[in-house]
C-alpha cells in the first residue's frame, strides 16, 4: 500500500489513532521530504531521502542536478525490490 502525509499532518490526525506510529515518522523524518517503507507491522524497514538517495533532483525542488545520479524511479523501483522483492 502507498499514502502519504505531511509531517504537520502526523501530530494533529494520525497521532490521535495510531500514536506509536506517528511518534516514529516524526522521529525518522528528514527534510525536505522522506518516502518511507514500512512493515506490515509498522517497523521502518528503508527510508530514501532526496538529498542522500534522489540527488538529481530538477533545479526546482530545491538542488541543483548532479550528474552520475540514478534516475529517481530507479531508486525507488529497486529500493522497493530490494525490500519487498521483485514481482
């Protein structure tokens, strides 16, 4: 399953039904922005951040491009498989 929230989101409204959980993405957040792959059981199992695992980011999210990078969907196309395995 895939969703997303924004970190001011997490306290407010997921902290009320699933507290543990939202304790834990605050805490594992990174800025600017996090994709985050949990276990069923809602353990971090692998976090991709844009400034360590997504560097060539286009000029306007907030980097310049770097070459020699992975395209983004490779990252996250293998970093999945590499977690959950290749369908």
């Amino acid at each position: 399953m895939s969703t997303w929230i924004t970190v001011e989101d997490i306290v407010p409204k997921l902290a009320a039904h699933q507290p543990e959980l939202a304790t834990m993405l605050v805490q594992q957040h990174q800025y600017p922005f996090d994709f985050m792959f949990l276990s069923p059981e809602g353990k971090l199992v692998r976090r991709l951040t844009s400034f360590q695992d997504l560097r060539g980011a286009h000029p306007d999210v907030g980097h310049p491009r770097r070459e020699g990078h992975q395209d983004h969907v490779d990252v996250f196309l293998s970093t999945v498989a590499e977690c959950f395995g290749a369908n």
